[in-house]
C-alpha cells in the first residue's frame, strides 16, 4: 500500500524532505481525553494493551487528533519478560511491579525465548488492525525495550531511582547477567521481526535507564545486545534511543540502526559531530516545554528545528509526553513543526 504521508519513512531513510516529520513518544495515552474514555471502561493498562481492537484504536487517537506523522503501536515494553515467563502487574500511579524477579541461575534457565506468534500475538494483531484501519496515511512504528532497560526490570522488580539490585547482578554474576541479555535479546529479536511481518514500517528500540550504566558497563552490558538486535532486523528501518546516554552517542553511530534518537540533555549540534552525517537524529525538545505558554513553545520548537537542520531530522520530544500536559500544547508544538520554513 503506498503511503499518503512518507515524510517520517523518507527522513529516516536520509531523503530530501519538504519539511520535518513528527510525532511524539507516549503520545497514544494519558494526554487525550478520549484516551482516557477508553480506559476507563477497562479494569487497567494490562487490559488494554492485551485487547487489539481497543490498542489499536488508542494507536490511531492521534493521528486523528494531534496530526502527527506516524503512529506507535500502543503496548508496554514489559511484554517481553511476560513472554519469556515472568508475568508483571501495572499499579496504578505506581508503575510496573514483577511479584517474581530473576535471582539465580535456575531462574533465567526456567525462562523460555519468546516466540512472536504465540505469546505476544496479540500486540501482532494489533499492529494488524492499524494498519488496515490507518488505510496508508501513515507509517506505524513497532517498538521494544532494549535488553538492559528488559533486564533491569527483570532483575530489580520495579522501577527505581538507582536500579541498585540490577546493578550489582552485572558485578556479581556477570555470566548470569550475560545468559539473562542474551535471552532477552533472542526474544526481542524474534519480537521485533514479528511486528515487521504484522506491518510495523520502523522499529524502534527503548534503553530507558541506559544513563544508570557507566560508560563501560554500557559497552558491557547493553551495547552488544543492541549491536545484535540491529544487526539482526533487516527487514524495516531502526531506530535506537538510549536515554541519557549521552557518553554512548559515538558508539550508537557504528550501530546498524537508521536513526538515533536524542534527550534534551544532548546539544543537536554536538550530536551530529559525533554521529555523522549518516544517520537521522530524532528528537529532542525537553517535554516541559510543554507546561509553557504558546509563545515559548513556538519559540523554543523552532530553535531546536534550526540547531537540527533541515535534512535527517524527526522532531520529537526528548522523552514521552507527560501525562499532565494539555492536547492544545502538544498541538502547538506539532503545528509548528509542520509550519516551520527558515532554515
């Protein structure tokens, strides 16, 4: 099916664009009222995200209503362990919570490689029916979390400001460490190339808590694994965001990846030095930019649109919307990249 809108596909791809592509991390979710309609219909997050039909109604949401130019596949990035066999719960104003967490070597040997279709076929199915109900107008993203973000949960249980327990397993027992990555990294392989055959156009792969790591644990413990998911997917685009990573973006630029995506803590201009002209930059406007009236939202989109260029660019925030902000504010900020002409 030809697309009506390429504008995200072609900028990845590092074709001449007419004006930046956009769209926002999180942006299917808690900012849009009729979100927010559909879940409350539900017993909570887990119910959504396992229902097709409603997942794919909250992935379209805003595409219709905020204009961006591509949709995410609404999911979790916790579907992963849940595959391999350690189930989550989401609490509510909590966050994820695993009542069972990987402590020994038995534990990553009772867990099982995920296998697309079978364990996770309904996110496939979702990604199904968006793509027949977005009927080409435009891309769908499909996504994963990289294996140390996967790991860190896996290990620790649940969110946390130091990921202290996921930590010291790197130190105390790397081999089990490096058995549970490589699990985690055969599933997410097997995930991803799943969502591409269900119509994924773009993948991307989530390191949320990369900056915990310090550089050479990253180029340990995280890296390698990305390394092979991306070497592994050659079937659609990738995109890798490493969140805080800051120290890794040369790194990340010998990735097998399309796009990099930037937080707000990296200056566009530095980041282009390091990762060169071959590959796109996506990104990075700090999300509480947002909170600010109209005026500054403008102001400060069209200054991170002029430090980025006009090529190999995909607006984005620097992190997802958060969950306070109002639809009106996220409009501007996609109004004016769409409106923006002075490079």
């Amino acid at each position: 099916m030809t697309l009506q809108n390429d504008l995200f596909l072609r900028a990845v791809r590092g074709e001449k664009t007419e004006r930046t592509p956009v769209w926002l991390m999180r942006q299917a979710g808690r900012i849009l009222p009729e979100y927010r309609a559909v879940r409350e219909k539900l017993s909570g997050f887990i119910e959504l995200a396992t229902t097709p039909a409603l997942a794919a109604e909250v992935t379209i949401q805003p595409v219709d209503l905020l204009g961006v130019d591509a949709a995410i596949i609404f999911s979790d990035i916790l579907v992963i362990p849940e595959a391999m066999g350690l189930p989550y719960e989401m609490v509510e104003k909590r966050g994820p919570y695993f009542p069972e967490t990987v402590k020994t070597p038995a534990d990553v040997a009772r867990l099982r490689v995920a296998d697309a279709e079978a364990d996770l076929g309904y996110v496939l199915e979702a990604i199904r029916i968006v793509k027949r109900d977005l009927a080409g107008r435009v891309p769908l993203i499909g996504f994963a979390g990289a294996p140390w973000t996967i790991f860190a949960y896996m290990i620790e249980g649940s969110g946390s400001k130091t990921f202290s327990k996921a930590k010291r397993m790197l130190y105390v027992d790397p081999v089990l460490s490096h058995a549970l990555l490589q699990k985690i990294t055969d599933s997410t392989i097997a995930y991803l190339k799943g969502q591409i055959r269900a119509g994924a156009d773009v993948v991307q792969l989530f390191d949320s808590w990369a900056g915990i790591l310090s550089p050479e644990q990253y180029r340990t413990f995280a890296l390698p694994y990305i390394a092979q998911i991306c070497d592994a997917i050659t079937e659609a685009p990738k995109t890798v965001f490493a969140k805080d990573a800051w120290f890794a973006r040369a790194d990340l630029a010998a990735l097998h990846c399309d796009t990099i995506g930037l937080d707000w803590t990296m200056d566009p201009v530095e980041s282009r030095q390091l990762v060169g002209p071959g590959k796109t930059l996506q990104g990075n406007l700090d999300p509480c930019v947002l909170y600010a009236d109209f005026d500054t939202i403008r102001r400060e989109t069209r200054k991170m649109l002029k430090a980025f260029g006009p090529q190999r660019h995909v607006a984005n925030l620097g992190h997802g919307v958060y969950p306070d902000i109002t639809p009106d504010k996220v409009k501007c900020f996609i109004e004016t990249v769409k409106e923006f002409r002075e490079w």
